[in-house]
C-alpha cells in the first residue's frame, strides 16, 4: 500500500491553502482554469460526478451513459469511496447541507 503521507509536504500544503483562500464561485474557476487544463478540470469534475452517482446507488453502466467515464476510472473511485480517506463523500455531504434551504436538516 503506498504511503499516504507522501503528498503532505510543502509544496501542496501551499497548494491547498491557496485553495481554502478562495472567496468565491468566480476566484475558483479564475484559478483553476490558470492552474489546470481543460481536461484535467473536466476529468476532476467527472470523477466528482461519478462519485455522487455511485454514492446515489447507480451501475457502472449508468455512469458510464451519464458521466461519459471510463469503467476502469469509475472502479478506481469506487475502490476510493469504499477503502480511502472519506474524501468524496465528505465533499458530497458538505455540499448537499449548504445547498439546503436554511433549516432544513438532511435525513440521517
């Protein structure tokens, strides 16, 4: 198994303070379309899509119809939402509550 600390280190700690000083929608796609390319942004979004649809019950075969991603890209994030850091889906959750009318709880 690969040492997970080996991304933390300083350059991409600067990397994701950089990213958590992002005020807004627009300073995000103003820096992220500097730092990435196209298809890396599109591949990023994909990934984030495939996930939501796996979490949310749904076949390879659907995703693969929806997102237009590779099955071997989707087994890899589905290996990530069963065996990794929890990642995907404490971004999913995070953004499924802040997009919820004020007062509205999700049902647990």
């Amino acid at each position: 198994m690969a040492d997970k600390n080996h991304l933390r280190n300083p350059a991409t700690t600067a990397l994701f303070e950089a990213i958590l000083s992002l005020q807004s929608m627009e300073e995000c796609y103003t820096f992220f379309e500097d730092l990435c390319t196209m298809k890396e942004l599109a591949d990023m979004a994909q990934r984030l899509e495939a996930a939501k649809m796996l979490l949310d019950g749904k076949t390879y075969e659907q995703i693969v119809k929806s997102v237009e991603i590779s099955t071997a890209t989707i087994s890899r994030i589905n290996r990530c939402i069963q065996y990794g850091n929890g990642g995907y889906e404490l971004i999913i959750d995070r953004v499924k509550q802040n997009a919820q009318p004020e007062g509205e709880q999700a049902a647990e």
